[in-house]
C-alpha cells in the first residue's frame, strides 16, 4: 500500500500488521475519547454547581417570584470565554464541527494542538453559566483533536490522520451518551463520508472502548426515561407528515440561526465582547422561566422534566420557541459549545405540541403522545444536519427502547429528504463553510478522493527558460491569460514562476531580471493517477498556490527521467469543487 494515497480497503497477509496498527491507534484514541468525555461532563458540572449554589445565592435579587441574579450568569460566563477564545483558540468558537470539517477538507487533518484543552475549558463554562449550547460540538473537537495530535506525532498520512480524528469524535460522543452506535455513526455520517465497510470498523471500534470507559466511570443508565411498549401502526404515516413538518421548521430556524451568526458579526464592537450580548438575551429568558424546564444550558434536564410532567400545548411550543432563540444568542455570539442538546430540546417540544394537540383532537388515534416528542427530536435533528441514521440510534441508546428505530427512521428520514432539497446539501455546522460561492459539505472529502488530478489539470502548458527577461514574462502572461509557468532548462524541469511574485521586486529592477531570479523551486509534484484530495493536502502542507504534475519514466540503461504532463493551481481546484456542487 502506497501510504501517501488512502486507506486500503483490503486487508491482506502482507498488510495485516497495517491493520493492527490502526486498531491499536483506535483503542488508544477511543480510551482518550471516552476519559475526554469524563472530564467534560465533571467540568461541566462542577462550573454549573459554582454558578448556581454558589455565586447566584450571592447576587440574588428578587422581585416577585423573579430571580434577576440569573441574568448575570451567563452574562459573567460570557466575559471569561470571550477573552480567551478571541485571543487564544478562535477555533473554540461555536460548535466546533465547522472546524472538523475545514481541517478534514483543506488542511490534511491537521488542529492546533492547545484547541482540544482551551475547548474543554470555554465550552464548560459557556454551558456551566447557563448558556444554551449541547456538548456534542466541543466533545466532538476534543476528541478529533486529540486524533490529530496522534497522527501528527506518529507522521501518519492525511487519510489515516483523518480517520483517527473521526475514532476520537466516535470515542468521545459515546461515552458523552453512553451510545456506541451513535457515536460511530455521528462520526462516519456528519464528518466523514464515503468510508468503505472496512475502513469504518476503527470507528466502530474506537466509540466502544470510549463508552466503556466512560461507563466505567459514571453510571449506565439510560440518559432519558421512557417506556414505550408498542407503537400503534396506524400512526406511522403521521409519523412521515410530522418527519416533513419539522424539516420545514428546521429550514426556518437555520436561516434565523445563520442570520444572528452574520448579525453579530456585523457588530462594530470587540470580538471577545459579542458573547456578552448574547448573554443578555439568554440572561432574560432563564430568569422568566422555570429553572427545570431547560432553558438554562443544554435543555436535556428540561426532557425529562416535560417527559415526566407534561406540559399543555401552548407551552410546549413556548418554550420551543425561547430555546430557539437562547441557542441563537448563545452560539451566535461566540459562546462555545453545540446544537445537539438544544436541538433535542426544541424538537422534543415541538413534537410534545403536535402529540398532545393530535390527543386533544383524535383521542381513540393517539394511543402515546409522547412518542411525538422523540419523533420531533429525531426529526428535527436529522432535518439540521443531514444526518438520520446517527440521531435514531443515539436516541435509541439513550433511552434502551428498541420499539423507537421504526418511527424514529421514518420521521428522520422524510426530514432529512426535505432538508436535504431545501438546504441543497448543507447543512446547520456547513452553511458558513464558503470558498467564494461554495459550500463545504459532509461528503466533500469523499468526492474529492474520487476525482483524479489527471481529470481536471490543466495541459495546455506553455513554459519559459529562466534566462527569459521578467518584461517578457510579464508580457506572455497577459497574453496567455496565465498565472503561473513551469520552468524549463534545456528540458529539464528546474522551477515554477508566478506572475504575482512579480510585484514583490523592485520595478525600477525589472529591465535586468530574469525568470531565474524569481521562480520558485519545484520540491513537490504529484502523479495524475492520484486524488484530487490528495493533491489538496499537499499543497496545504507544503503552502503551494499550483501544483506540478509530473510522471517517471525509465531511459535507456535503466535511468529514470521526470516528464512534465501538466499543472494544477487553486483556481482548477475551486472549479472542481463547484462542478461537483452543481452535480
């Protein structure tokens, strides 16, 4: 196996040891991920217990049945992560999973080593303080991040890095949710697509052992109570209906989400002040509300609340809407952490409005109207993401009951089908992920793998000789329409010269240089045969704007030469990326 393409998909007696490598890497990874999520959820814990037993009895301030205190602890919470994300770990802003996906794309896997602690840190005070935001973004980050850290270590190629990275987001969302299954499926369907069979079992692997340690810590109860001990198939084409219902509502609070993103950005005030403001917002809405309910951090506590009380069904959509808006204000300011808790809580309660109203309505039909409130959360998951299959089994994990996986597929298929045409692709971590006009998508790295340099390079080649005076070049280039020319001594390939670097020399010079004195020399080239994911990771690692494609050859008593077949820059790049955006 060439270690510089891709993961071979087929395990041999000559790559056995290959492949015992990688699940050694896996289990170790998958034990870092799962001790990660240990330490998330103790952070997590332990800033909320200080800001709600501790400073709110400091600062409470009364005023009928209304605690003002709690408006100033996502506040306080907001003026200590806003500092250090905007001068520390820009990275750390948000859900992190747009971030996964630019290292996975663009830059070979590789994260900043200080992103995985910094994350930890603002990510648990943002949700400890009261700010709404789940933790599957940060632990997500952690854990790719430690992935990252290892293959860089260990100098392992851009796809194997990539696939350790996905091992610690598996790792780490399973032992968060005691949910295996989910968790490799959140890896595999939301950042890494188009994995062969074989090459997901690391995965596999990886969010076992993480939930395993994770349950060896904490206990294994399921994370939300329900018993559901038949579903009436009477309701399953309700179950579709609904399924498309909440893809249009998802579409609609993406496109509120996307908008106080940009909003906040427009701001003309410092960085690490934007959270602050949307603290204020957050701040308002716990204090008038019910501390149970789940409006304060990430509203999976405010589930099981309404799971067991349940609510009439006006309120339910109340608070549906209230956490819409917090989780907006929150992560669109520039708060740390994810969509995953809040959105079950918005489509657990949108789902508990449609079940109990149906109730109301059809009383002898709706035999469990509960059941609704899991049909919007699966639902209204897959609709944001893209993602249905990951979000039915966490779901079936976190509850243990197995009669779920008929409804939960059906409604979070129809939402992900109609999301998917409404969002072209996207997706609620993708929509901000632009190079010029094109989006970064989940299945953009399996894509790229599939196109061949040799399919989109440029061979119309026209060269110059490094004694050719820069006025000349300067001339060919407007001429040809080029930017960039291969350099050609007597044949032999000696370097590559851009029109841009032609502005960093000295014009009064230019009369008396030659291309020899501003070409770049061509260290790194690539074959025709290999991916256009591939080609990307190289020029990202060795900061290349074109790339030369090259192929050897044997001579004559066995003497190899270099041919020159053609060049590709990142402008043939972006073109690709948008014929197959447009496909």
């Amino acid at each position: 196996m060439n270690p510089s393409t891709k993961i071979t998909a087929r395990p041999s007696r000559r790559n056995v040891d290959y492949w015992l490598k990688i699940y050694l890497f896996a289990a170790i990874i998958g034990a870092l991920g799962g001790g990660v999520a240990i330490i998330l959820r103790i952070s997590i814990d332990g800033i909320r217990y200080f800001f709600t037993d501790i400073l709110l009895p400091l600062i409470t301030i009364k005023v009928g049945n209304y605690n003002l205190g709690l408006l100033f602890l996502p506040i306080i919470g907001a003026l200590i992560v806003g500092p250090i994300i905007s001068k520390f770990a820009p990275e750390t802003k948000g859900s992190g999973i747009p971030v996964l996906f630019e290292s996975m794309a663009l830059k070979g896997g590789k994260l900043r080593g200080r992103v995985g602690l910094t994350k930890i840190f603002v990510s648990s005070i943002t949700i400890g303080s009261g700010g709404s935001a789940g933790i599957e973004g940060p632990i997500a980050l952690i854990g790719a991040n430690m992935g990252s850290i290892f293959g860089s270590k260990l100098r392992l190629n851009p796809m194997e890095k990539r696939l350790l990275m996905t091992c610690g987001l598996a790792a780490g969302i399973a032992g968060s949710f005691h949910a295996p299954l989910g968790g490799a499926l959140f890896g595999l369907e939301i950042l890494f697509q188009g994995v062969t069979l074989i090459e997901s079992i690391p995965v596999f692997f990886a969010a076992a052992i993480g939930a395993l340690v994770a349950n060896l810590f904490f206990e294994t109860n399921h994370v939300i109570s329900f018993t559901l001990n038949s579903v009436n198939p009477q309701e399953f084409g309700i179950f579709l209906i609904v399924g498309i219902i909440f893809a249009l509502i998802a579409f609609i609070w993406i496109k509120f989400h996307h908008g106080a993103l940009l909003s906040f950005k427009s701001i003309k005030i410092p960085e690490w002040l934007k959270p602050t403001i949307g603290a204020i917002f957050t701040g308002i809405i716990i204090v008038f509300t019910p501390m149970g309910m789940g409006l304060y951090g990430t509203g999976i506590n405010g589930i099981e609340n309404v799971l067991e009380n349940p609510l009439i069904p006006l309120l339910f959509l109340l608070f549906g809407i209230l956490k819409m808006i917090s989780t907006s204000a929150t992560i669109g300011s520039g708060g740390s952490g994810g969509i995953f808790g809040p959105s079950l809580y918005i489509g657990c309660m949108y789902g508990g409005f449609f079940g109990y109203t149906l109730e109301y309505f059809f009383p002898n039909f709706i035999e469990n109207p509960q059941l609704y409130c899991f049909i919007g959360m699966a639902a209204f998951f897959s609709a944001l993401t893209i993602a249905p299959l990951n979000i039915t089994f966490i779901l079936v994990e976190m509850t243990g009951v197995t009669h779920l996986i008929t409804p939960l597929l059906i409604a979070s298929v129809a939402s992900y089908f109609v999301s998917r045409v409404l969002l072209r692709g996207t997706s609620i971590y993708t929509l901000l992920l632009k190079r010029g006009e094109t989006s970064l998508k989940s299945e953009t790295i399996f894509k790229m793998e599939n196109i061949r340099v040799t399919d989109i390079m440029s061979t119309n080649l026209i060269t110059v000789s490094p004694d050719l005076p820069i006025l000349e070049f300067a001339r060919m280039s407007s001429e040809h329409g080029l930017e960039q020319f291969p350099v050609l001594d007597f044949g032999k390939l000696v370097g590559i010269a851009y029109i841009d670097d032609l502005f960093n020399l000295n014009y009064e010079q230019w009369d008396s240089i030659t291309v020899n004195q501003m070409m770049k020399p061509v260290n790194v080239t690539i074959e025709p045969e290999r991916s256009l994911q591939n080609c990307m990771d190289k020029m990202h690692e060795h900061e290349l704007r074109a790339i030369l494609v090259t192929k050897e050859i044997v001579v004559e008593d066995d003497k190899k030469d270099i041919i020159l077949l053609g060049i590709l820059s990142q402008n043939d790049i972006i073109r690709a990326w948008e014929q197959q955006k447009q496909e």
